[in-house]
C-alpha cells in the first residue's frame, strides 16, 4: 500500500464515521486520492488496477448492506417482542421458575428487557409463553 502526503490526503477527505466503520463515501475519497496520487509509471507503487477499486467498493458495498439488513431485521426482532406483552410467562431467574404476566417491553442497547411482577428479566431467562393468564 502506498504511503501519502498526510496534508495532500486530509485536504480532500473528511472523517465520518458511524460507530466504528467507514461510509461508502469516505471509501470513495480514499480511492480518488489514491489514483490521484499513484505513480505514473504504474507498478506496484501504483496502487492497483481499476478492476481492483471496483471489486472492494463492491465488497465495501455490499458489507454496508449486510449491516443495514442486520440492523433492520434486530429492530424488527425487538419490537415483536412486545407482543409478550399481557402474555403469561415463566422465567428461570437462576435459583426458581418465576410466573408472571408481561407488564413491560423495555429495550436496552439492542437488548430486550421483560417486567414481570414489577421486575425486570433478560429476555433470554425466557423458558415458556401462554396467552392464559392463570389467577
């Protein structure tokens, strides 16, 4: 990989991040300063052939969908959840079976949350669902 003129890179090109990952765009810039600055004379100080840019934007592309997916379908997950909600269900807390009915949904950094009996319980302590409530 060819080493650049920090000053001649930063110029053009703007950090944006979301999270840790790069945007396409900030994908494109460092490719156009790429070209930009690859030797005349092509070689291995050239950077890579064209086919080799459009490949990893393909790649790069097609990472960044994959993720928006991901993130959709978590976010589609986590709000079917709250159809727990008036439901009876048993949680094994770690020591007993708790039975109780859902009063809440709360969602905590892509995590779901069930308030059964004025307490909160991860949604993986989940062993069983009813829509009979037993009184």
């Amino acid at each position: 990989m060819k080493v650049y003129n920090n000053a001649a890179v930063n110029q053009n090109y703007e950090t944006k991040k979301t999270g840790s990952s790069l945007a396409v765009d900030d994908f494109l810039k460092i490719m156009a300063a790429e070209i930009k600055n690859q030797s005349p004379m092509g070689g291995e100080s050239g950077g890579g052939s064209k086919t080799d840019y459009l490949s990893q934007l393909a790649q790069f592309t097609m990472l960044e969908q994959i993720t928006q997916l991901t993130e959709s379908m978590n976010q589609m997950n986590m709000l079917n959840q709250v159809s727990l909600i008036g439901k009876e269900v048993k949680i094994f807390n770690g020591t007993e079976n708790v039975k109780g009915v859902v009063e809440k949904i709360k969602f905590y950094n892509s995590t779901v949350i069930l308030q059964v009996n004025n307490k909160d319980y991860p949604i993986n302590l989940l062993m069983e669902v009813s829509n009979e409530v037993e009184e």
